[in-house]
C-alpha cells in the first residue's frame, strides 16, 4: 500500500512539474500566428496542474485516514494497557480496604470492650 502511495505521488508531482515546464516553454512568444494555439496549450496544461494537484490532495486526504484507521491498533494496545494498570491498582486498594477493615474492625472491639467494661458507661 505505501509502495502504491509513493508511485502516485512521484507520478502526480512528475505531472505538475512537466506541465508547468510546458507552460514556461510557451509563454514564449514568437510570432502571432501561434498564439491562439500556445495559450490553447497552456489551458490545457493548467488543467493537468490543476487535475494532479487535486490527486495529490485526494492522496494526502487517502494517508490521513489510513493513519486514522491505522492507529486505532494502537490505541486499542493503550486502551489495554491501561485497563491491566487500573485493574492492578483496584486490586491493590482493595486489598489495603480489606487490610483497613480488619484493623478498623479490631479497633472497634477493642473500644467496645473498654466501654462496656468502663464505670463511664451509661445504663439503658
């Protein structure tokens, strides 16, 4: 695909250059009997400028949406990524919630012990 890119653009910028030679070349003017021909040929090669310049743009327009359409691999690759990371990292909290609330819940019956064992304790 990228080799049939690189001939569209050589033969597109080969065009614009030959052209735009052949209008130089003509703009020349010699005597008046070939002027309503030359200026006809140069109409003719200022559309063939005009038809390549617009294939070159249609040929960038074509590379930039392979780009897009491309890097979508890559950008599923980031997705992954960073899914596994998140994924980690919700595991590691987790695991230090869990950690938390064993210690919070030791804590807490260590407070209930003193209170119900204290003579601060209210009666119901």
């Amino acid at each position: 695909m990228a080799e049939e890119y690189r001939q569209r653009l050589d033969n597109n910028v080969e065009k614009i250059v030959e052209n735009f030679k052949e209008i130089i070349r003509t703009s020349q003017i010699r005597d008046k009997t070939n002027t309503t021909r030359e200026c006809f040929q140069n109409h003719i090669h200022a559309t063939t400028i005009v038809q390549a310049t617009e294939s070159l743009l249609k040929l960038v327009a074509e590379i930039k949406m392979a780009v897009a359409l491309g890097d979508f691999e890559g950008m599923n690759q980031t997705i992954d990524s960073r899914i596994d990371e998140y994924s980690k990292r919700r595991d590691e909290v987790n695991t230090q919630i869990r950690h938390l609330k064993s210690d919070v819940s030791s804590a807490l019956f260590e407070l209930e012990a003193h209170y119900y064992q204290s003579e601060w304790r209210t009666p119901p």
